[in-house]
C-alpha cells in the first residue's frame, strides 16, 4: 500500500536526524511514546519541524507506531548500507572527449562541498580567489561546515609561487580556517605542501592533481578520482585531523586556532 506522505516524511526526518540519531527516533517509536516525549528527547535546532510532519503523516494515512519504527529501521540500514558502498570515478579538466565522457573537475569540486553537511577538509598548494568555489564554501559556511583548507606559503614555496598569499584566496569565507605545514626550513626547506583534494564528512573524496583555483578547475588538464564511500575518505580525513593535533600543521596566520 503506498503511503507518500509517510514515506516522504521519514525519509526527511532520517535526513534531518542523521543516521544514529534515527536509530533514537526508531525506538521511542517502537516504545510507543508520545509525540510530546519525541519531540523533547529530540530536541534539536532543525529537527523538530521534520519529526512532527512525521507524526502528522503518520495520522494521516493511520501508521501505527510500531510499523513507523520498523520502516525508519530499515530506511536506516538502506542508507548506510548505500554509504558503505565505494564508488570510484575519474575526473578531468580541460578539453573533452566526446566518445569518453567524463565528470569535468569545477563541476565535481562544487557538488563535493555542497554535499558536506559537518565537516569540509581540503588542501591545496596554489590558490586563487575563484568565484564558483568562494560562493559554495560560503554556503557551506552558513549551514554550519566546519571548513579547514590546508595551503602552501609563499615562504615555504621558496620563490616557485607568487603574487599574493594562496590563503588570501580564502579570506571572504566566514569561519574558514586555514593550515599550513610547520616544517624546518633547515631540514626541509625544499619540501613543498603539494597534496590536492577536498573531502566531505569523511565520505567523499576529490584526489588530484588540480590545485583550488579557475585554471586548474576550468582550463588545464588535470585529472584526478572522486571516491564515494570505504575507508578512503574516512582514513584521509584522520590523517589530517592527526597532523593538525601533533603540531604538523598549524594555524595560519599564527594568532588562529581551530576553537
């Protein structure tokens, strides 16, 4: 028996709740407690709205409790199993191939940021202000990403950047906050930060060689993967939450911290 309005309705709770805390829903479902009691052990800024339309819909279209839960239970397990599934595409800028299709490397960043929904990691070795990706890190920034980019210096490039900083690229962004590697200039003055990518809430990963500007975006051949799912994103993301704790990489400009 279709049921739209419900179906509708719990697939934007699951959305609104994530997937833990519909788990929650779930079961004082299955407890058979009252909208009221939901709705106070749910409380949460954005939530309450897509729990209550829930309730509504299940009244309309007379779902028990019992079978609402179940069927949040297994849109639950769906949606997890469907994140655990990798998924590995390639990428590219520059000219195309008509006979190749491919997913073009501005199109793919934008849709990578604006998927984030907590956490946007990403590094870069140039970086130019770049309209197309400053309006999506913006937007991100007001649904509450929290948005760290890891970049190069001028200094630490030793002369084979120029012009202004790279961060400067980043500075119209609200609440962005930069990295930079703390190396030795006497034991590692000619290393470079030269790893690309973006990765969103630890589940998509863009991986390659176009740094965060338009040309490399838009106008150079560049190639690169975008993983969807697995352990790679997860594992990239640690890594650098873990360089950031040990010091490795360091607030810039100095005064900044991740608080």
């Amino acid at each position: 028996m279709s049921r739209p309005a419900f179906e509708g309705a719990a697939e934007a709770a699951v959305l609104a709740l994530g997937l833990s805390r519909s788990k929650d829903l779930a079961s004082l479902l299955a407890q058979g407690r009252t909208r009221e009691r939901i709705l106070t052990e749910l409380a949460t800024p954005g939530v309450s709205a897509a729990v209550a339309a829930l309730h509504d819909a299940m009244a309309s279209e007379s779902v028990p409790a019992s079978e609402a839960a179940a069927y949040v239970r297994g849109y639950v397990a769906a949606r997890r199993r469907a994140r655990e599934r990798v998924r590995v595409r390639t990428v590219w800028s520059g000219p195309s191939t008509p006979a190749v299709p491919v997913r073009a490397t501005a199109q793919v960043l934008v849709e990578v940021i604006n998927e984030a929904q907590h956490e946007l990691l990403a590094m870069t070795y140039a970086a130019r202000p770049y309209p197309a990706l400053t309006k999506a890190l913006t937007a991100a920034a007001a649904r509450g990403v929290q948005t760290h980019v890891v970049v190069e210096t001028l200094a630490g490039a030793g002369g084979l950047l120029s012009g202004k900083e790279p961060a400067d690229a980043f500075a119209s962004v609200p609440g962005l906050l930069l990295w930079v590697w703390s190396r030795d200039p006497a034991e590692q003055g000619r290393s470079r930060q030269h790893a690309k990518l973006a990765v969103a809430d630890r589940r998509t990963l863009l991986l390659g060689s176009a740094n965060l500007t338009e040309s490399a975006a838009r106008r150079n051949i560049e190639a690169g993967v975008l993983v969807t799912g697995g352990e790679a994103p997860r594992r990239t993301a640690e890594h650098i939450v873990e360089l950031q704790r040990l010091g490795i990489l360091r607030p810039f400009p100095p005064h900044r911290t991740s608080d």
